[in-house]
C-alpha cells in the first residue's frame, strides 16, 4: 500500500506543481489566470487523462486515510504526542490535504455536472468575496495549499534523511513550509481582491445563492 501511496504521489506532484504554478498566475490579473488555465486544461481533460488523474486522487486519498488510521493505532510508544515535530506534522498536514482536496474533488463535480457554469477565475473568486463563504474558504485555500505542499516536502525530506542527507532533509521541510505558506498567502489574497477589484457575474451570485439565499444583500 505505501508503495502505491509513492508511486501515485509522483503523479500529484506533477499535477500538483502545474496547478500551483496556474494559481500564481493569479498575480497577473483574471484574464492571465484563464488563459494559463485553459492551456493545463487541454492537458488535464484529455479523455485518457482525466478518468486517470481522478483515480490517481482518489486512491491517493483513500490510501492516505488507511495509513493515517494505520498510524494512529500502533503501539502507545507511537502514540501521536510522542512523535517528533516532523512525524506529527506528517500526519496533520496529510488529514489537512484530504480534506482539501475531497471537498475540492466535491465542489468541482457539482458545477461542472449540475450547471452550465464554467471552473474559470470566477469559480474560487466567487466563495471568497462575501459573507458567508469567505469566512469558511479563506482558511480552507490558506491552510489546504500550506498543507498539501508541506506533505509533499516531507516526502522529500524522508528521501532525503535515507540517502544521509540531514542537512538538505532540513532545507526541504523548512523549504516546503515557507513555500506553502507563500503560495496560500499569494492566493487568498489574490482570490479576495487585495490586488484588483472583483466583481462577480450574476450566474456567480444566483449560483451562491443556491447555498444562502441571502448573499449579496445589502
């Protein structure tokens, strides 16, 4: 199962660097972030990729879950407490990014199977401009990125430590926590219009409205 757990993060971590580096996009205005979206999705909805890449996520979930509970009930000297910093931080970051990424799995099936909207700029912007969604997805974007990318440094440090690299193991964890905190810091504020107005359509508004039918009333 762990081998499969690695086999399938080498994957993600593709996915992963592609998505992230769409999100940074951000930086440059909507219209830019569109454009370098609609370039990865010529790629990640290719009609032999996309089933692929779905199952890949959720075996790597499903896996992850196993092996988190697998964790948790071994023997009381490996009782979560008395793990070191970075086995603790293993195991939260990993709950943390299935988290994120099974509602963003959820959320992306209902706008894509139950309307005619499209997963544009508007799609993230939209839950995080206004009460009461924004008080939910600000940490949800902020912390599932912070942990999705620290789980993967981690990764990489264990590599790192069995090739007897401590040094360099410290640098990819640190490096992966600052890299993560980044890029949720760059996306939040982005997505809530710290660095350009946002002005959401109305198919935007009516589609929140499904959720809570008092948002956008003054």
């Amino acid at each position: 199962m762990r081998k499969i757990h690695k086999f399938n993060a080498f994957i993600l971590i593709v996915f992963v660097c592609l998505h992230i580096t769409n999100h940074l996009f951000l930086l440059a205005g909507k219209d830019t972030y569109d454009r370098v979206q609609d370039v990865f999705n010529n790629l990640y909805r290719l009609p032999i990729l996309e089933p692929l890449l779905i199952a890949v996520i959720s075996s790597q979930v499903g896996i992850g879950l196993i092996l988190v509970i697998r964790s948790l009930r071994q023997k009381p000297k490996r009782k979560f407490w008395k793990r070191d910093f970075w086995e603790k931080l293993q195991l939260i970051s990993g709950l943390v990014f299935i988290w994120f990424i099974v509602e963003h799995l959820l959320a992306l099936g209902m706008v894509r199977w139950f309307t005619d909207l499209e997963t544009t700029f508007y799609w993230p912007a939209s839950v995080m401009n206004g009460a009461p969604f924004v008080y939910y997805f600000v940490p949800y974007y902020f912390f599932g990125v912070l942990a999705m990318i620290t789980h993967i440094g981690i990764g990489f440090r264990y590599w790192a430590l069995d090739a007897g690299k401590s040094k360099l193991a410290d640098w990819l964890g640190y490096g992966a926590i600052a890299i993560g905190s980044i890029c949720g810091a760059v996306i939040v504020l982005s997505l809530t219009g710290v660095f350009y107005d946002i002005t959401l359509p109305p198919e935007w508004v009516d589609y929140l409205k499904l959720f809570y039918a008092g948002y956008g009333a003054s």
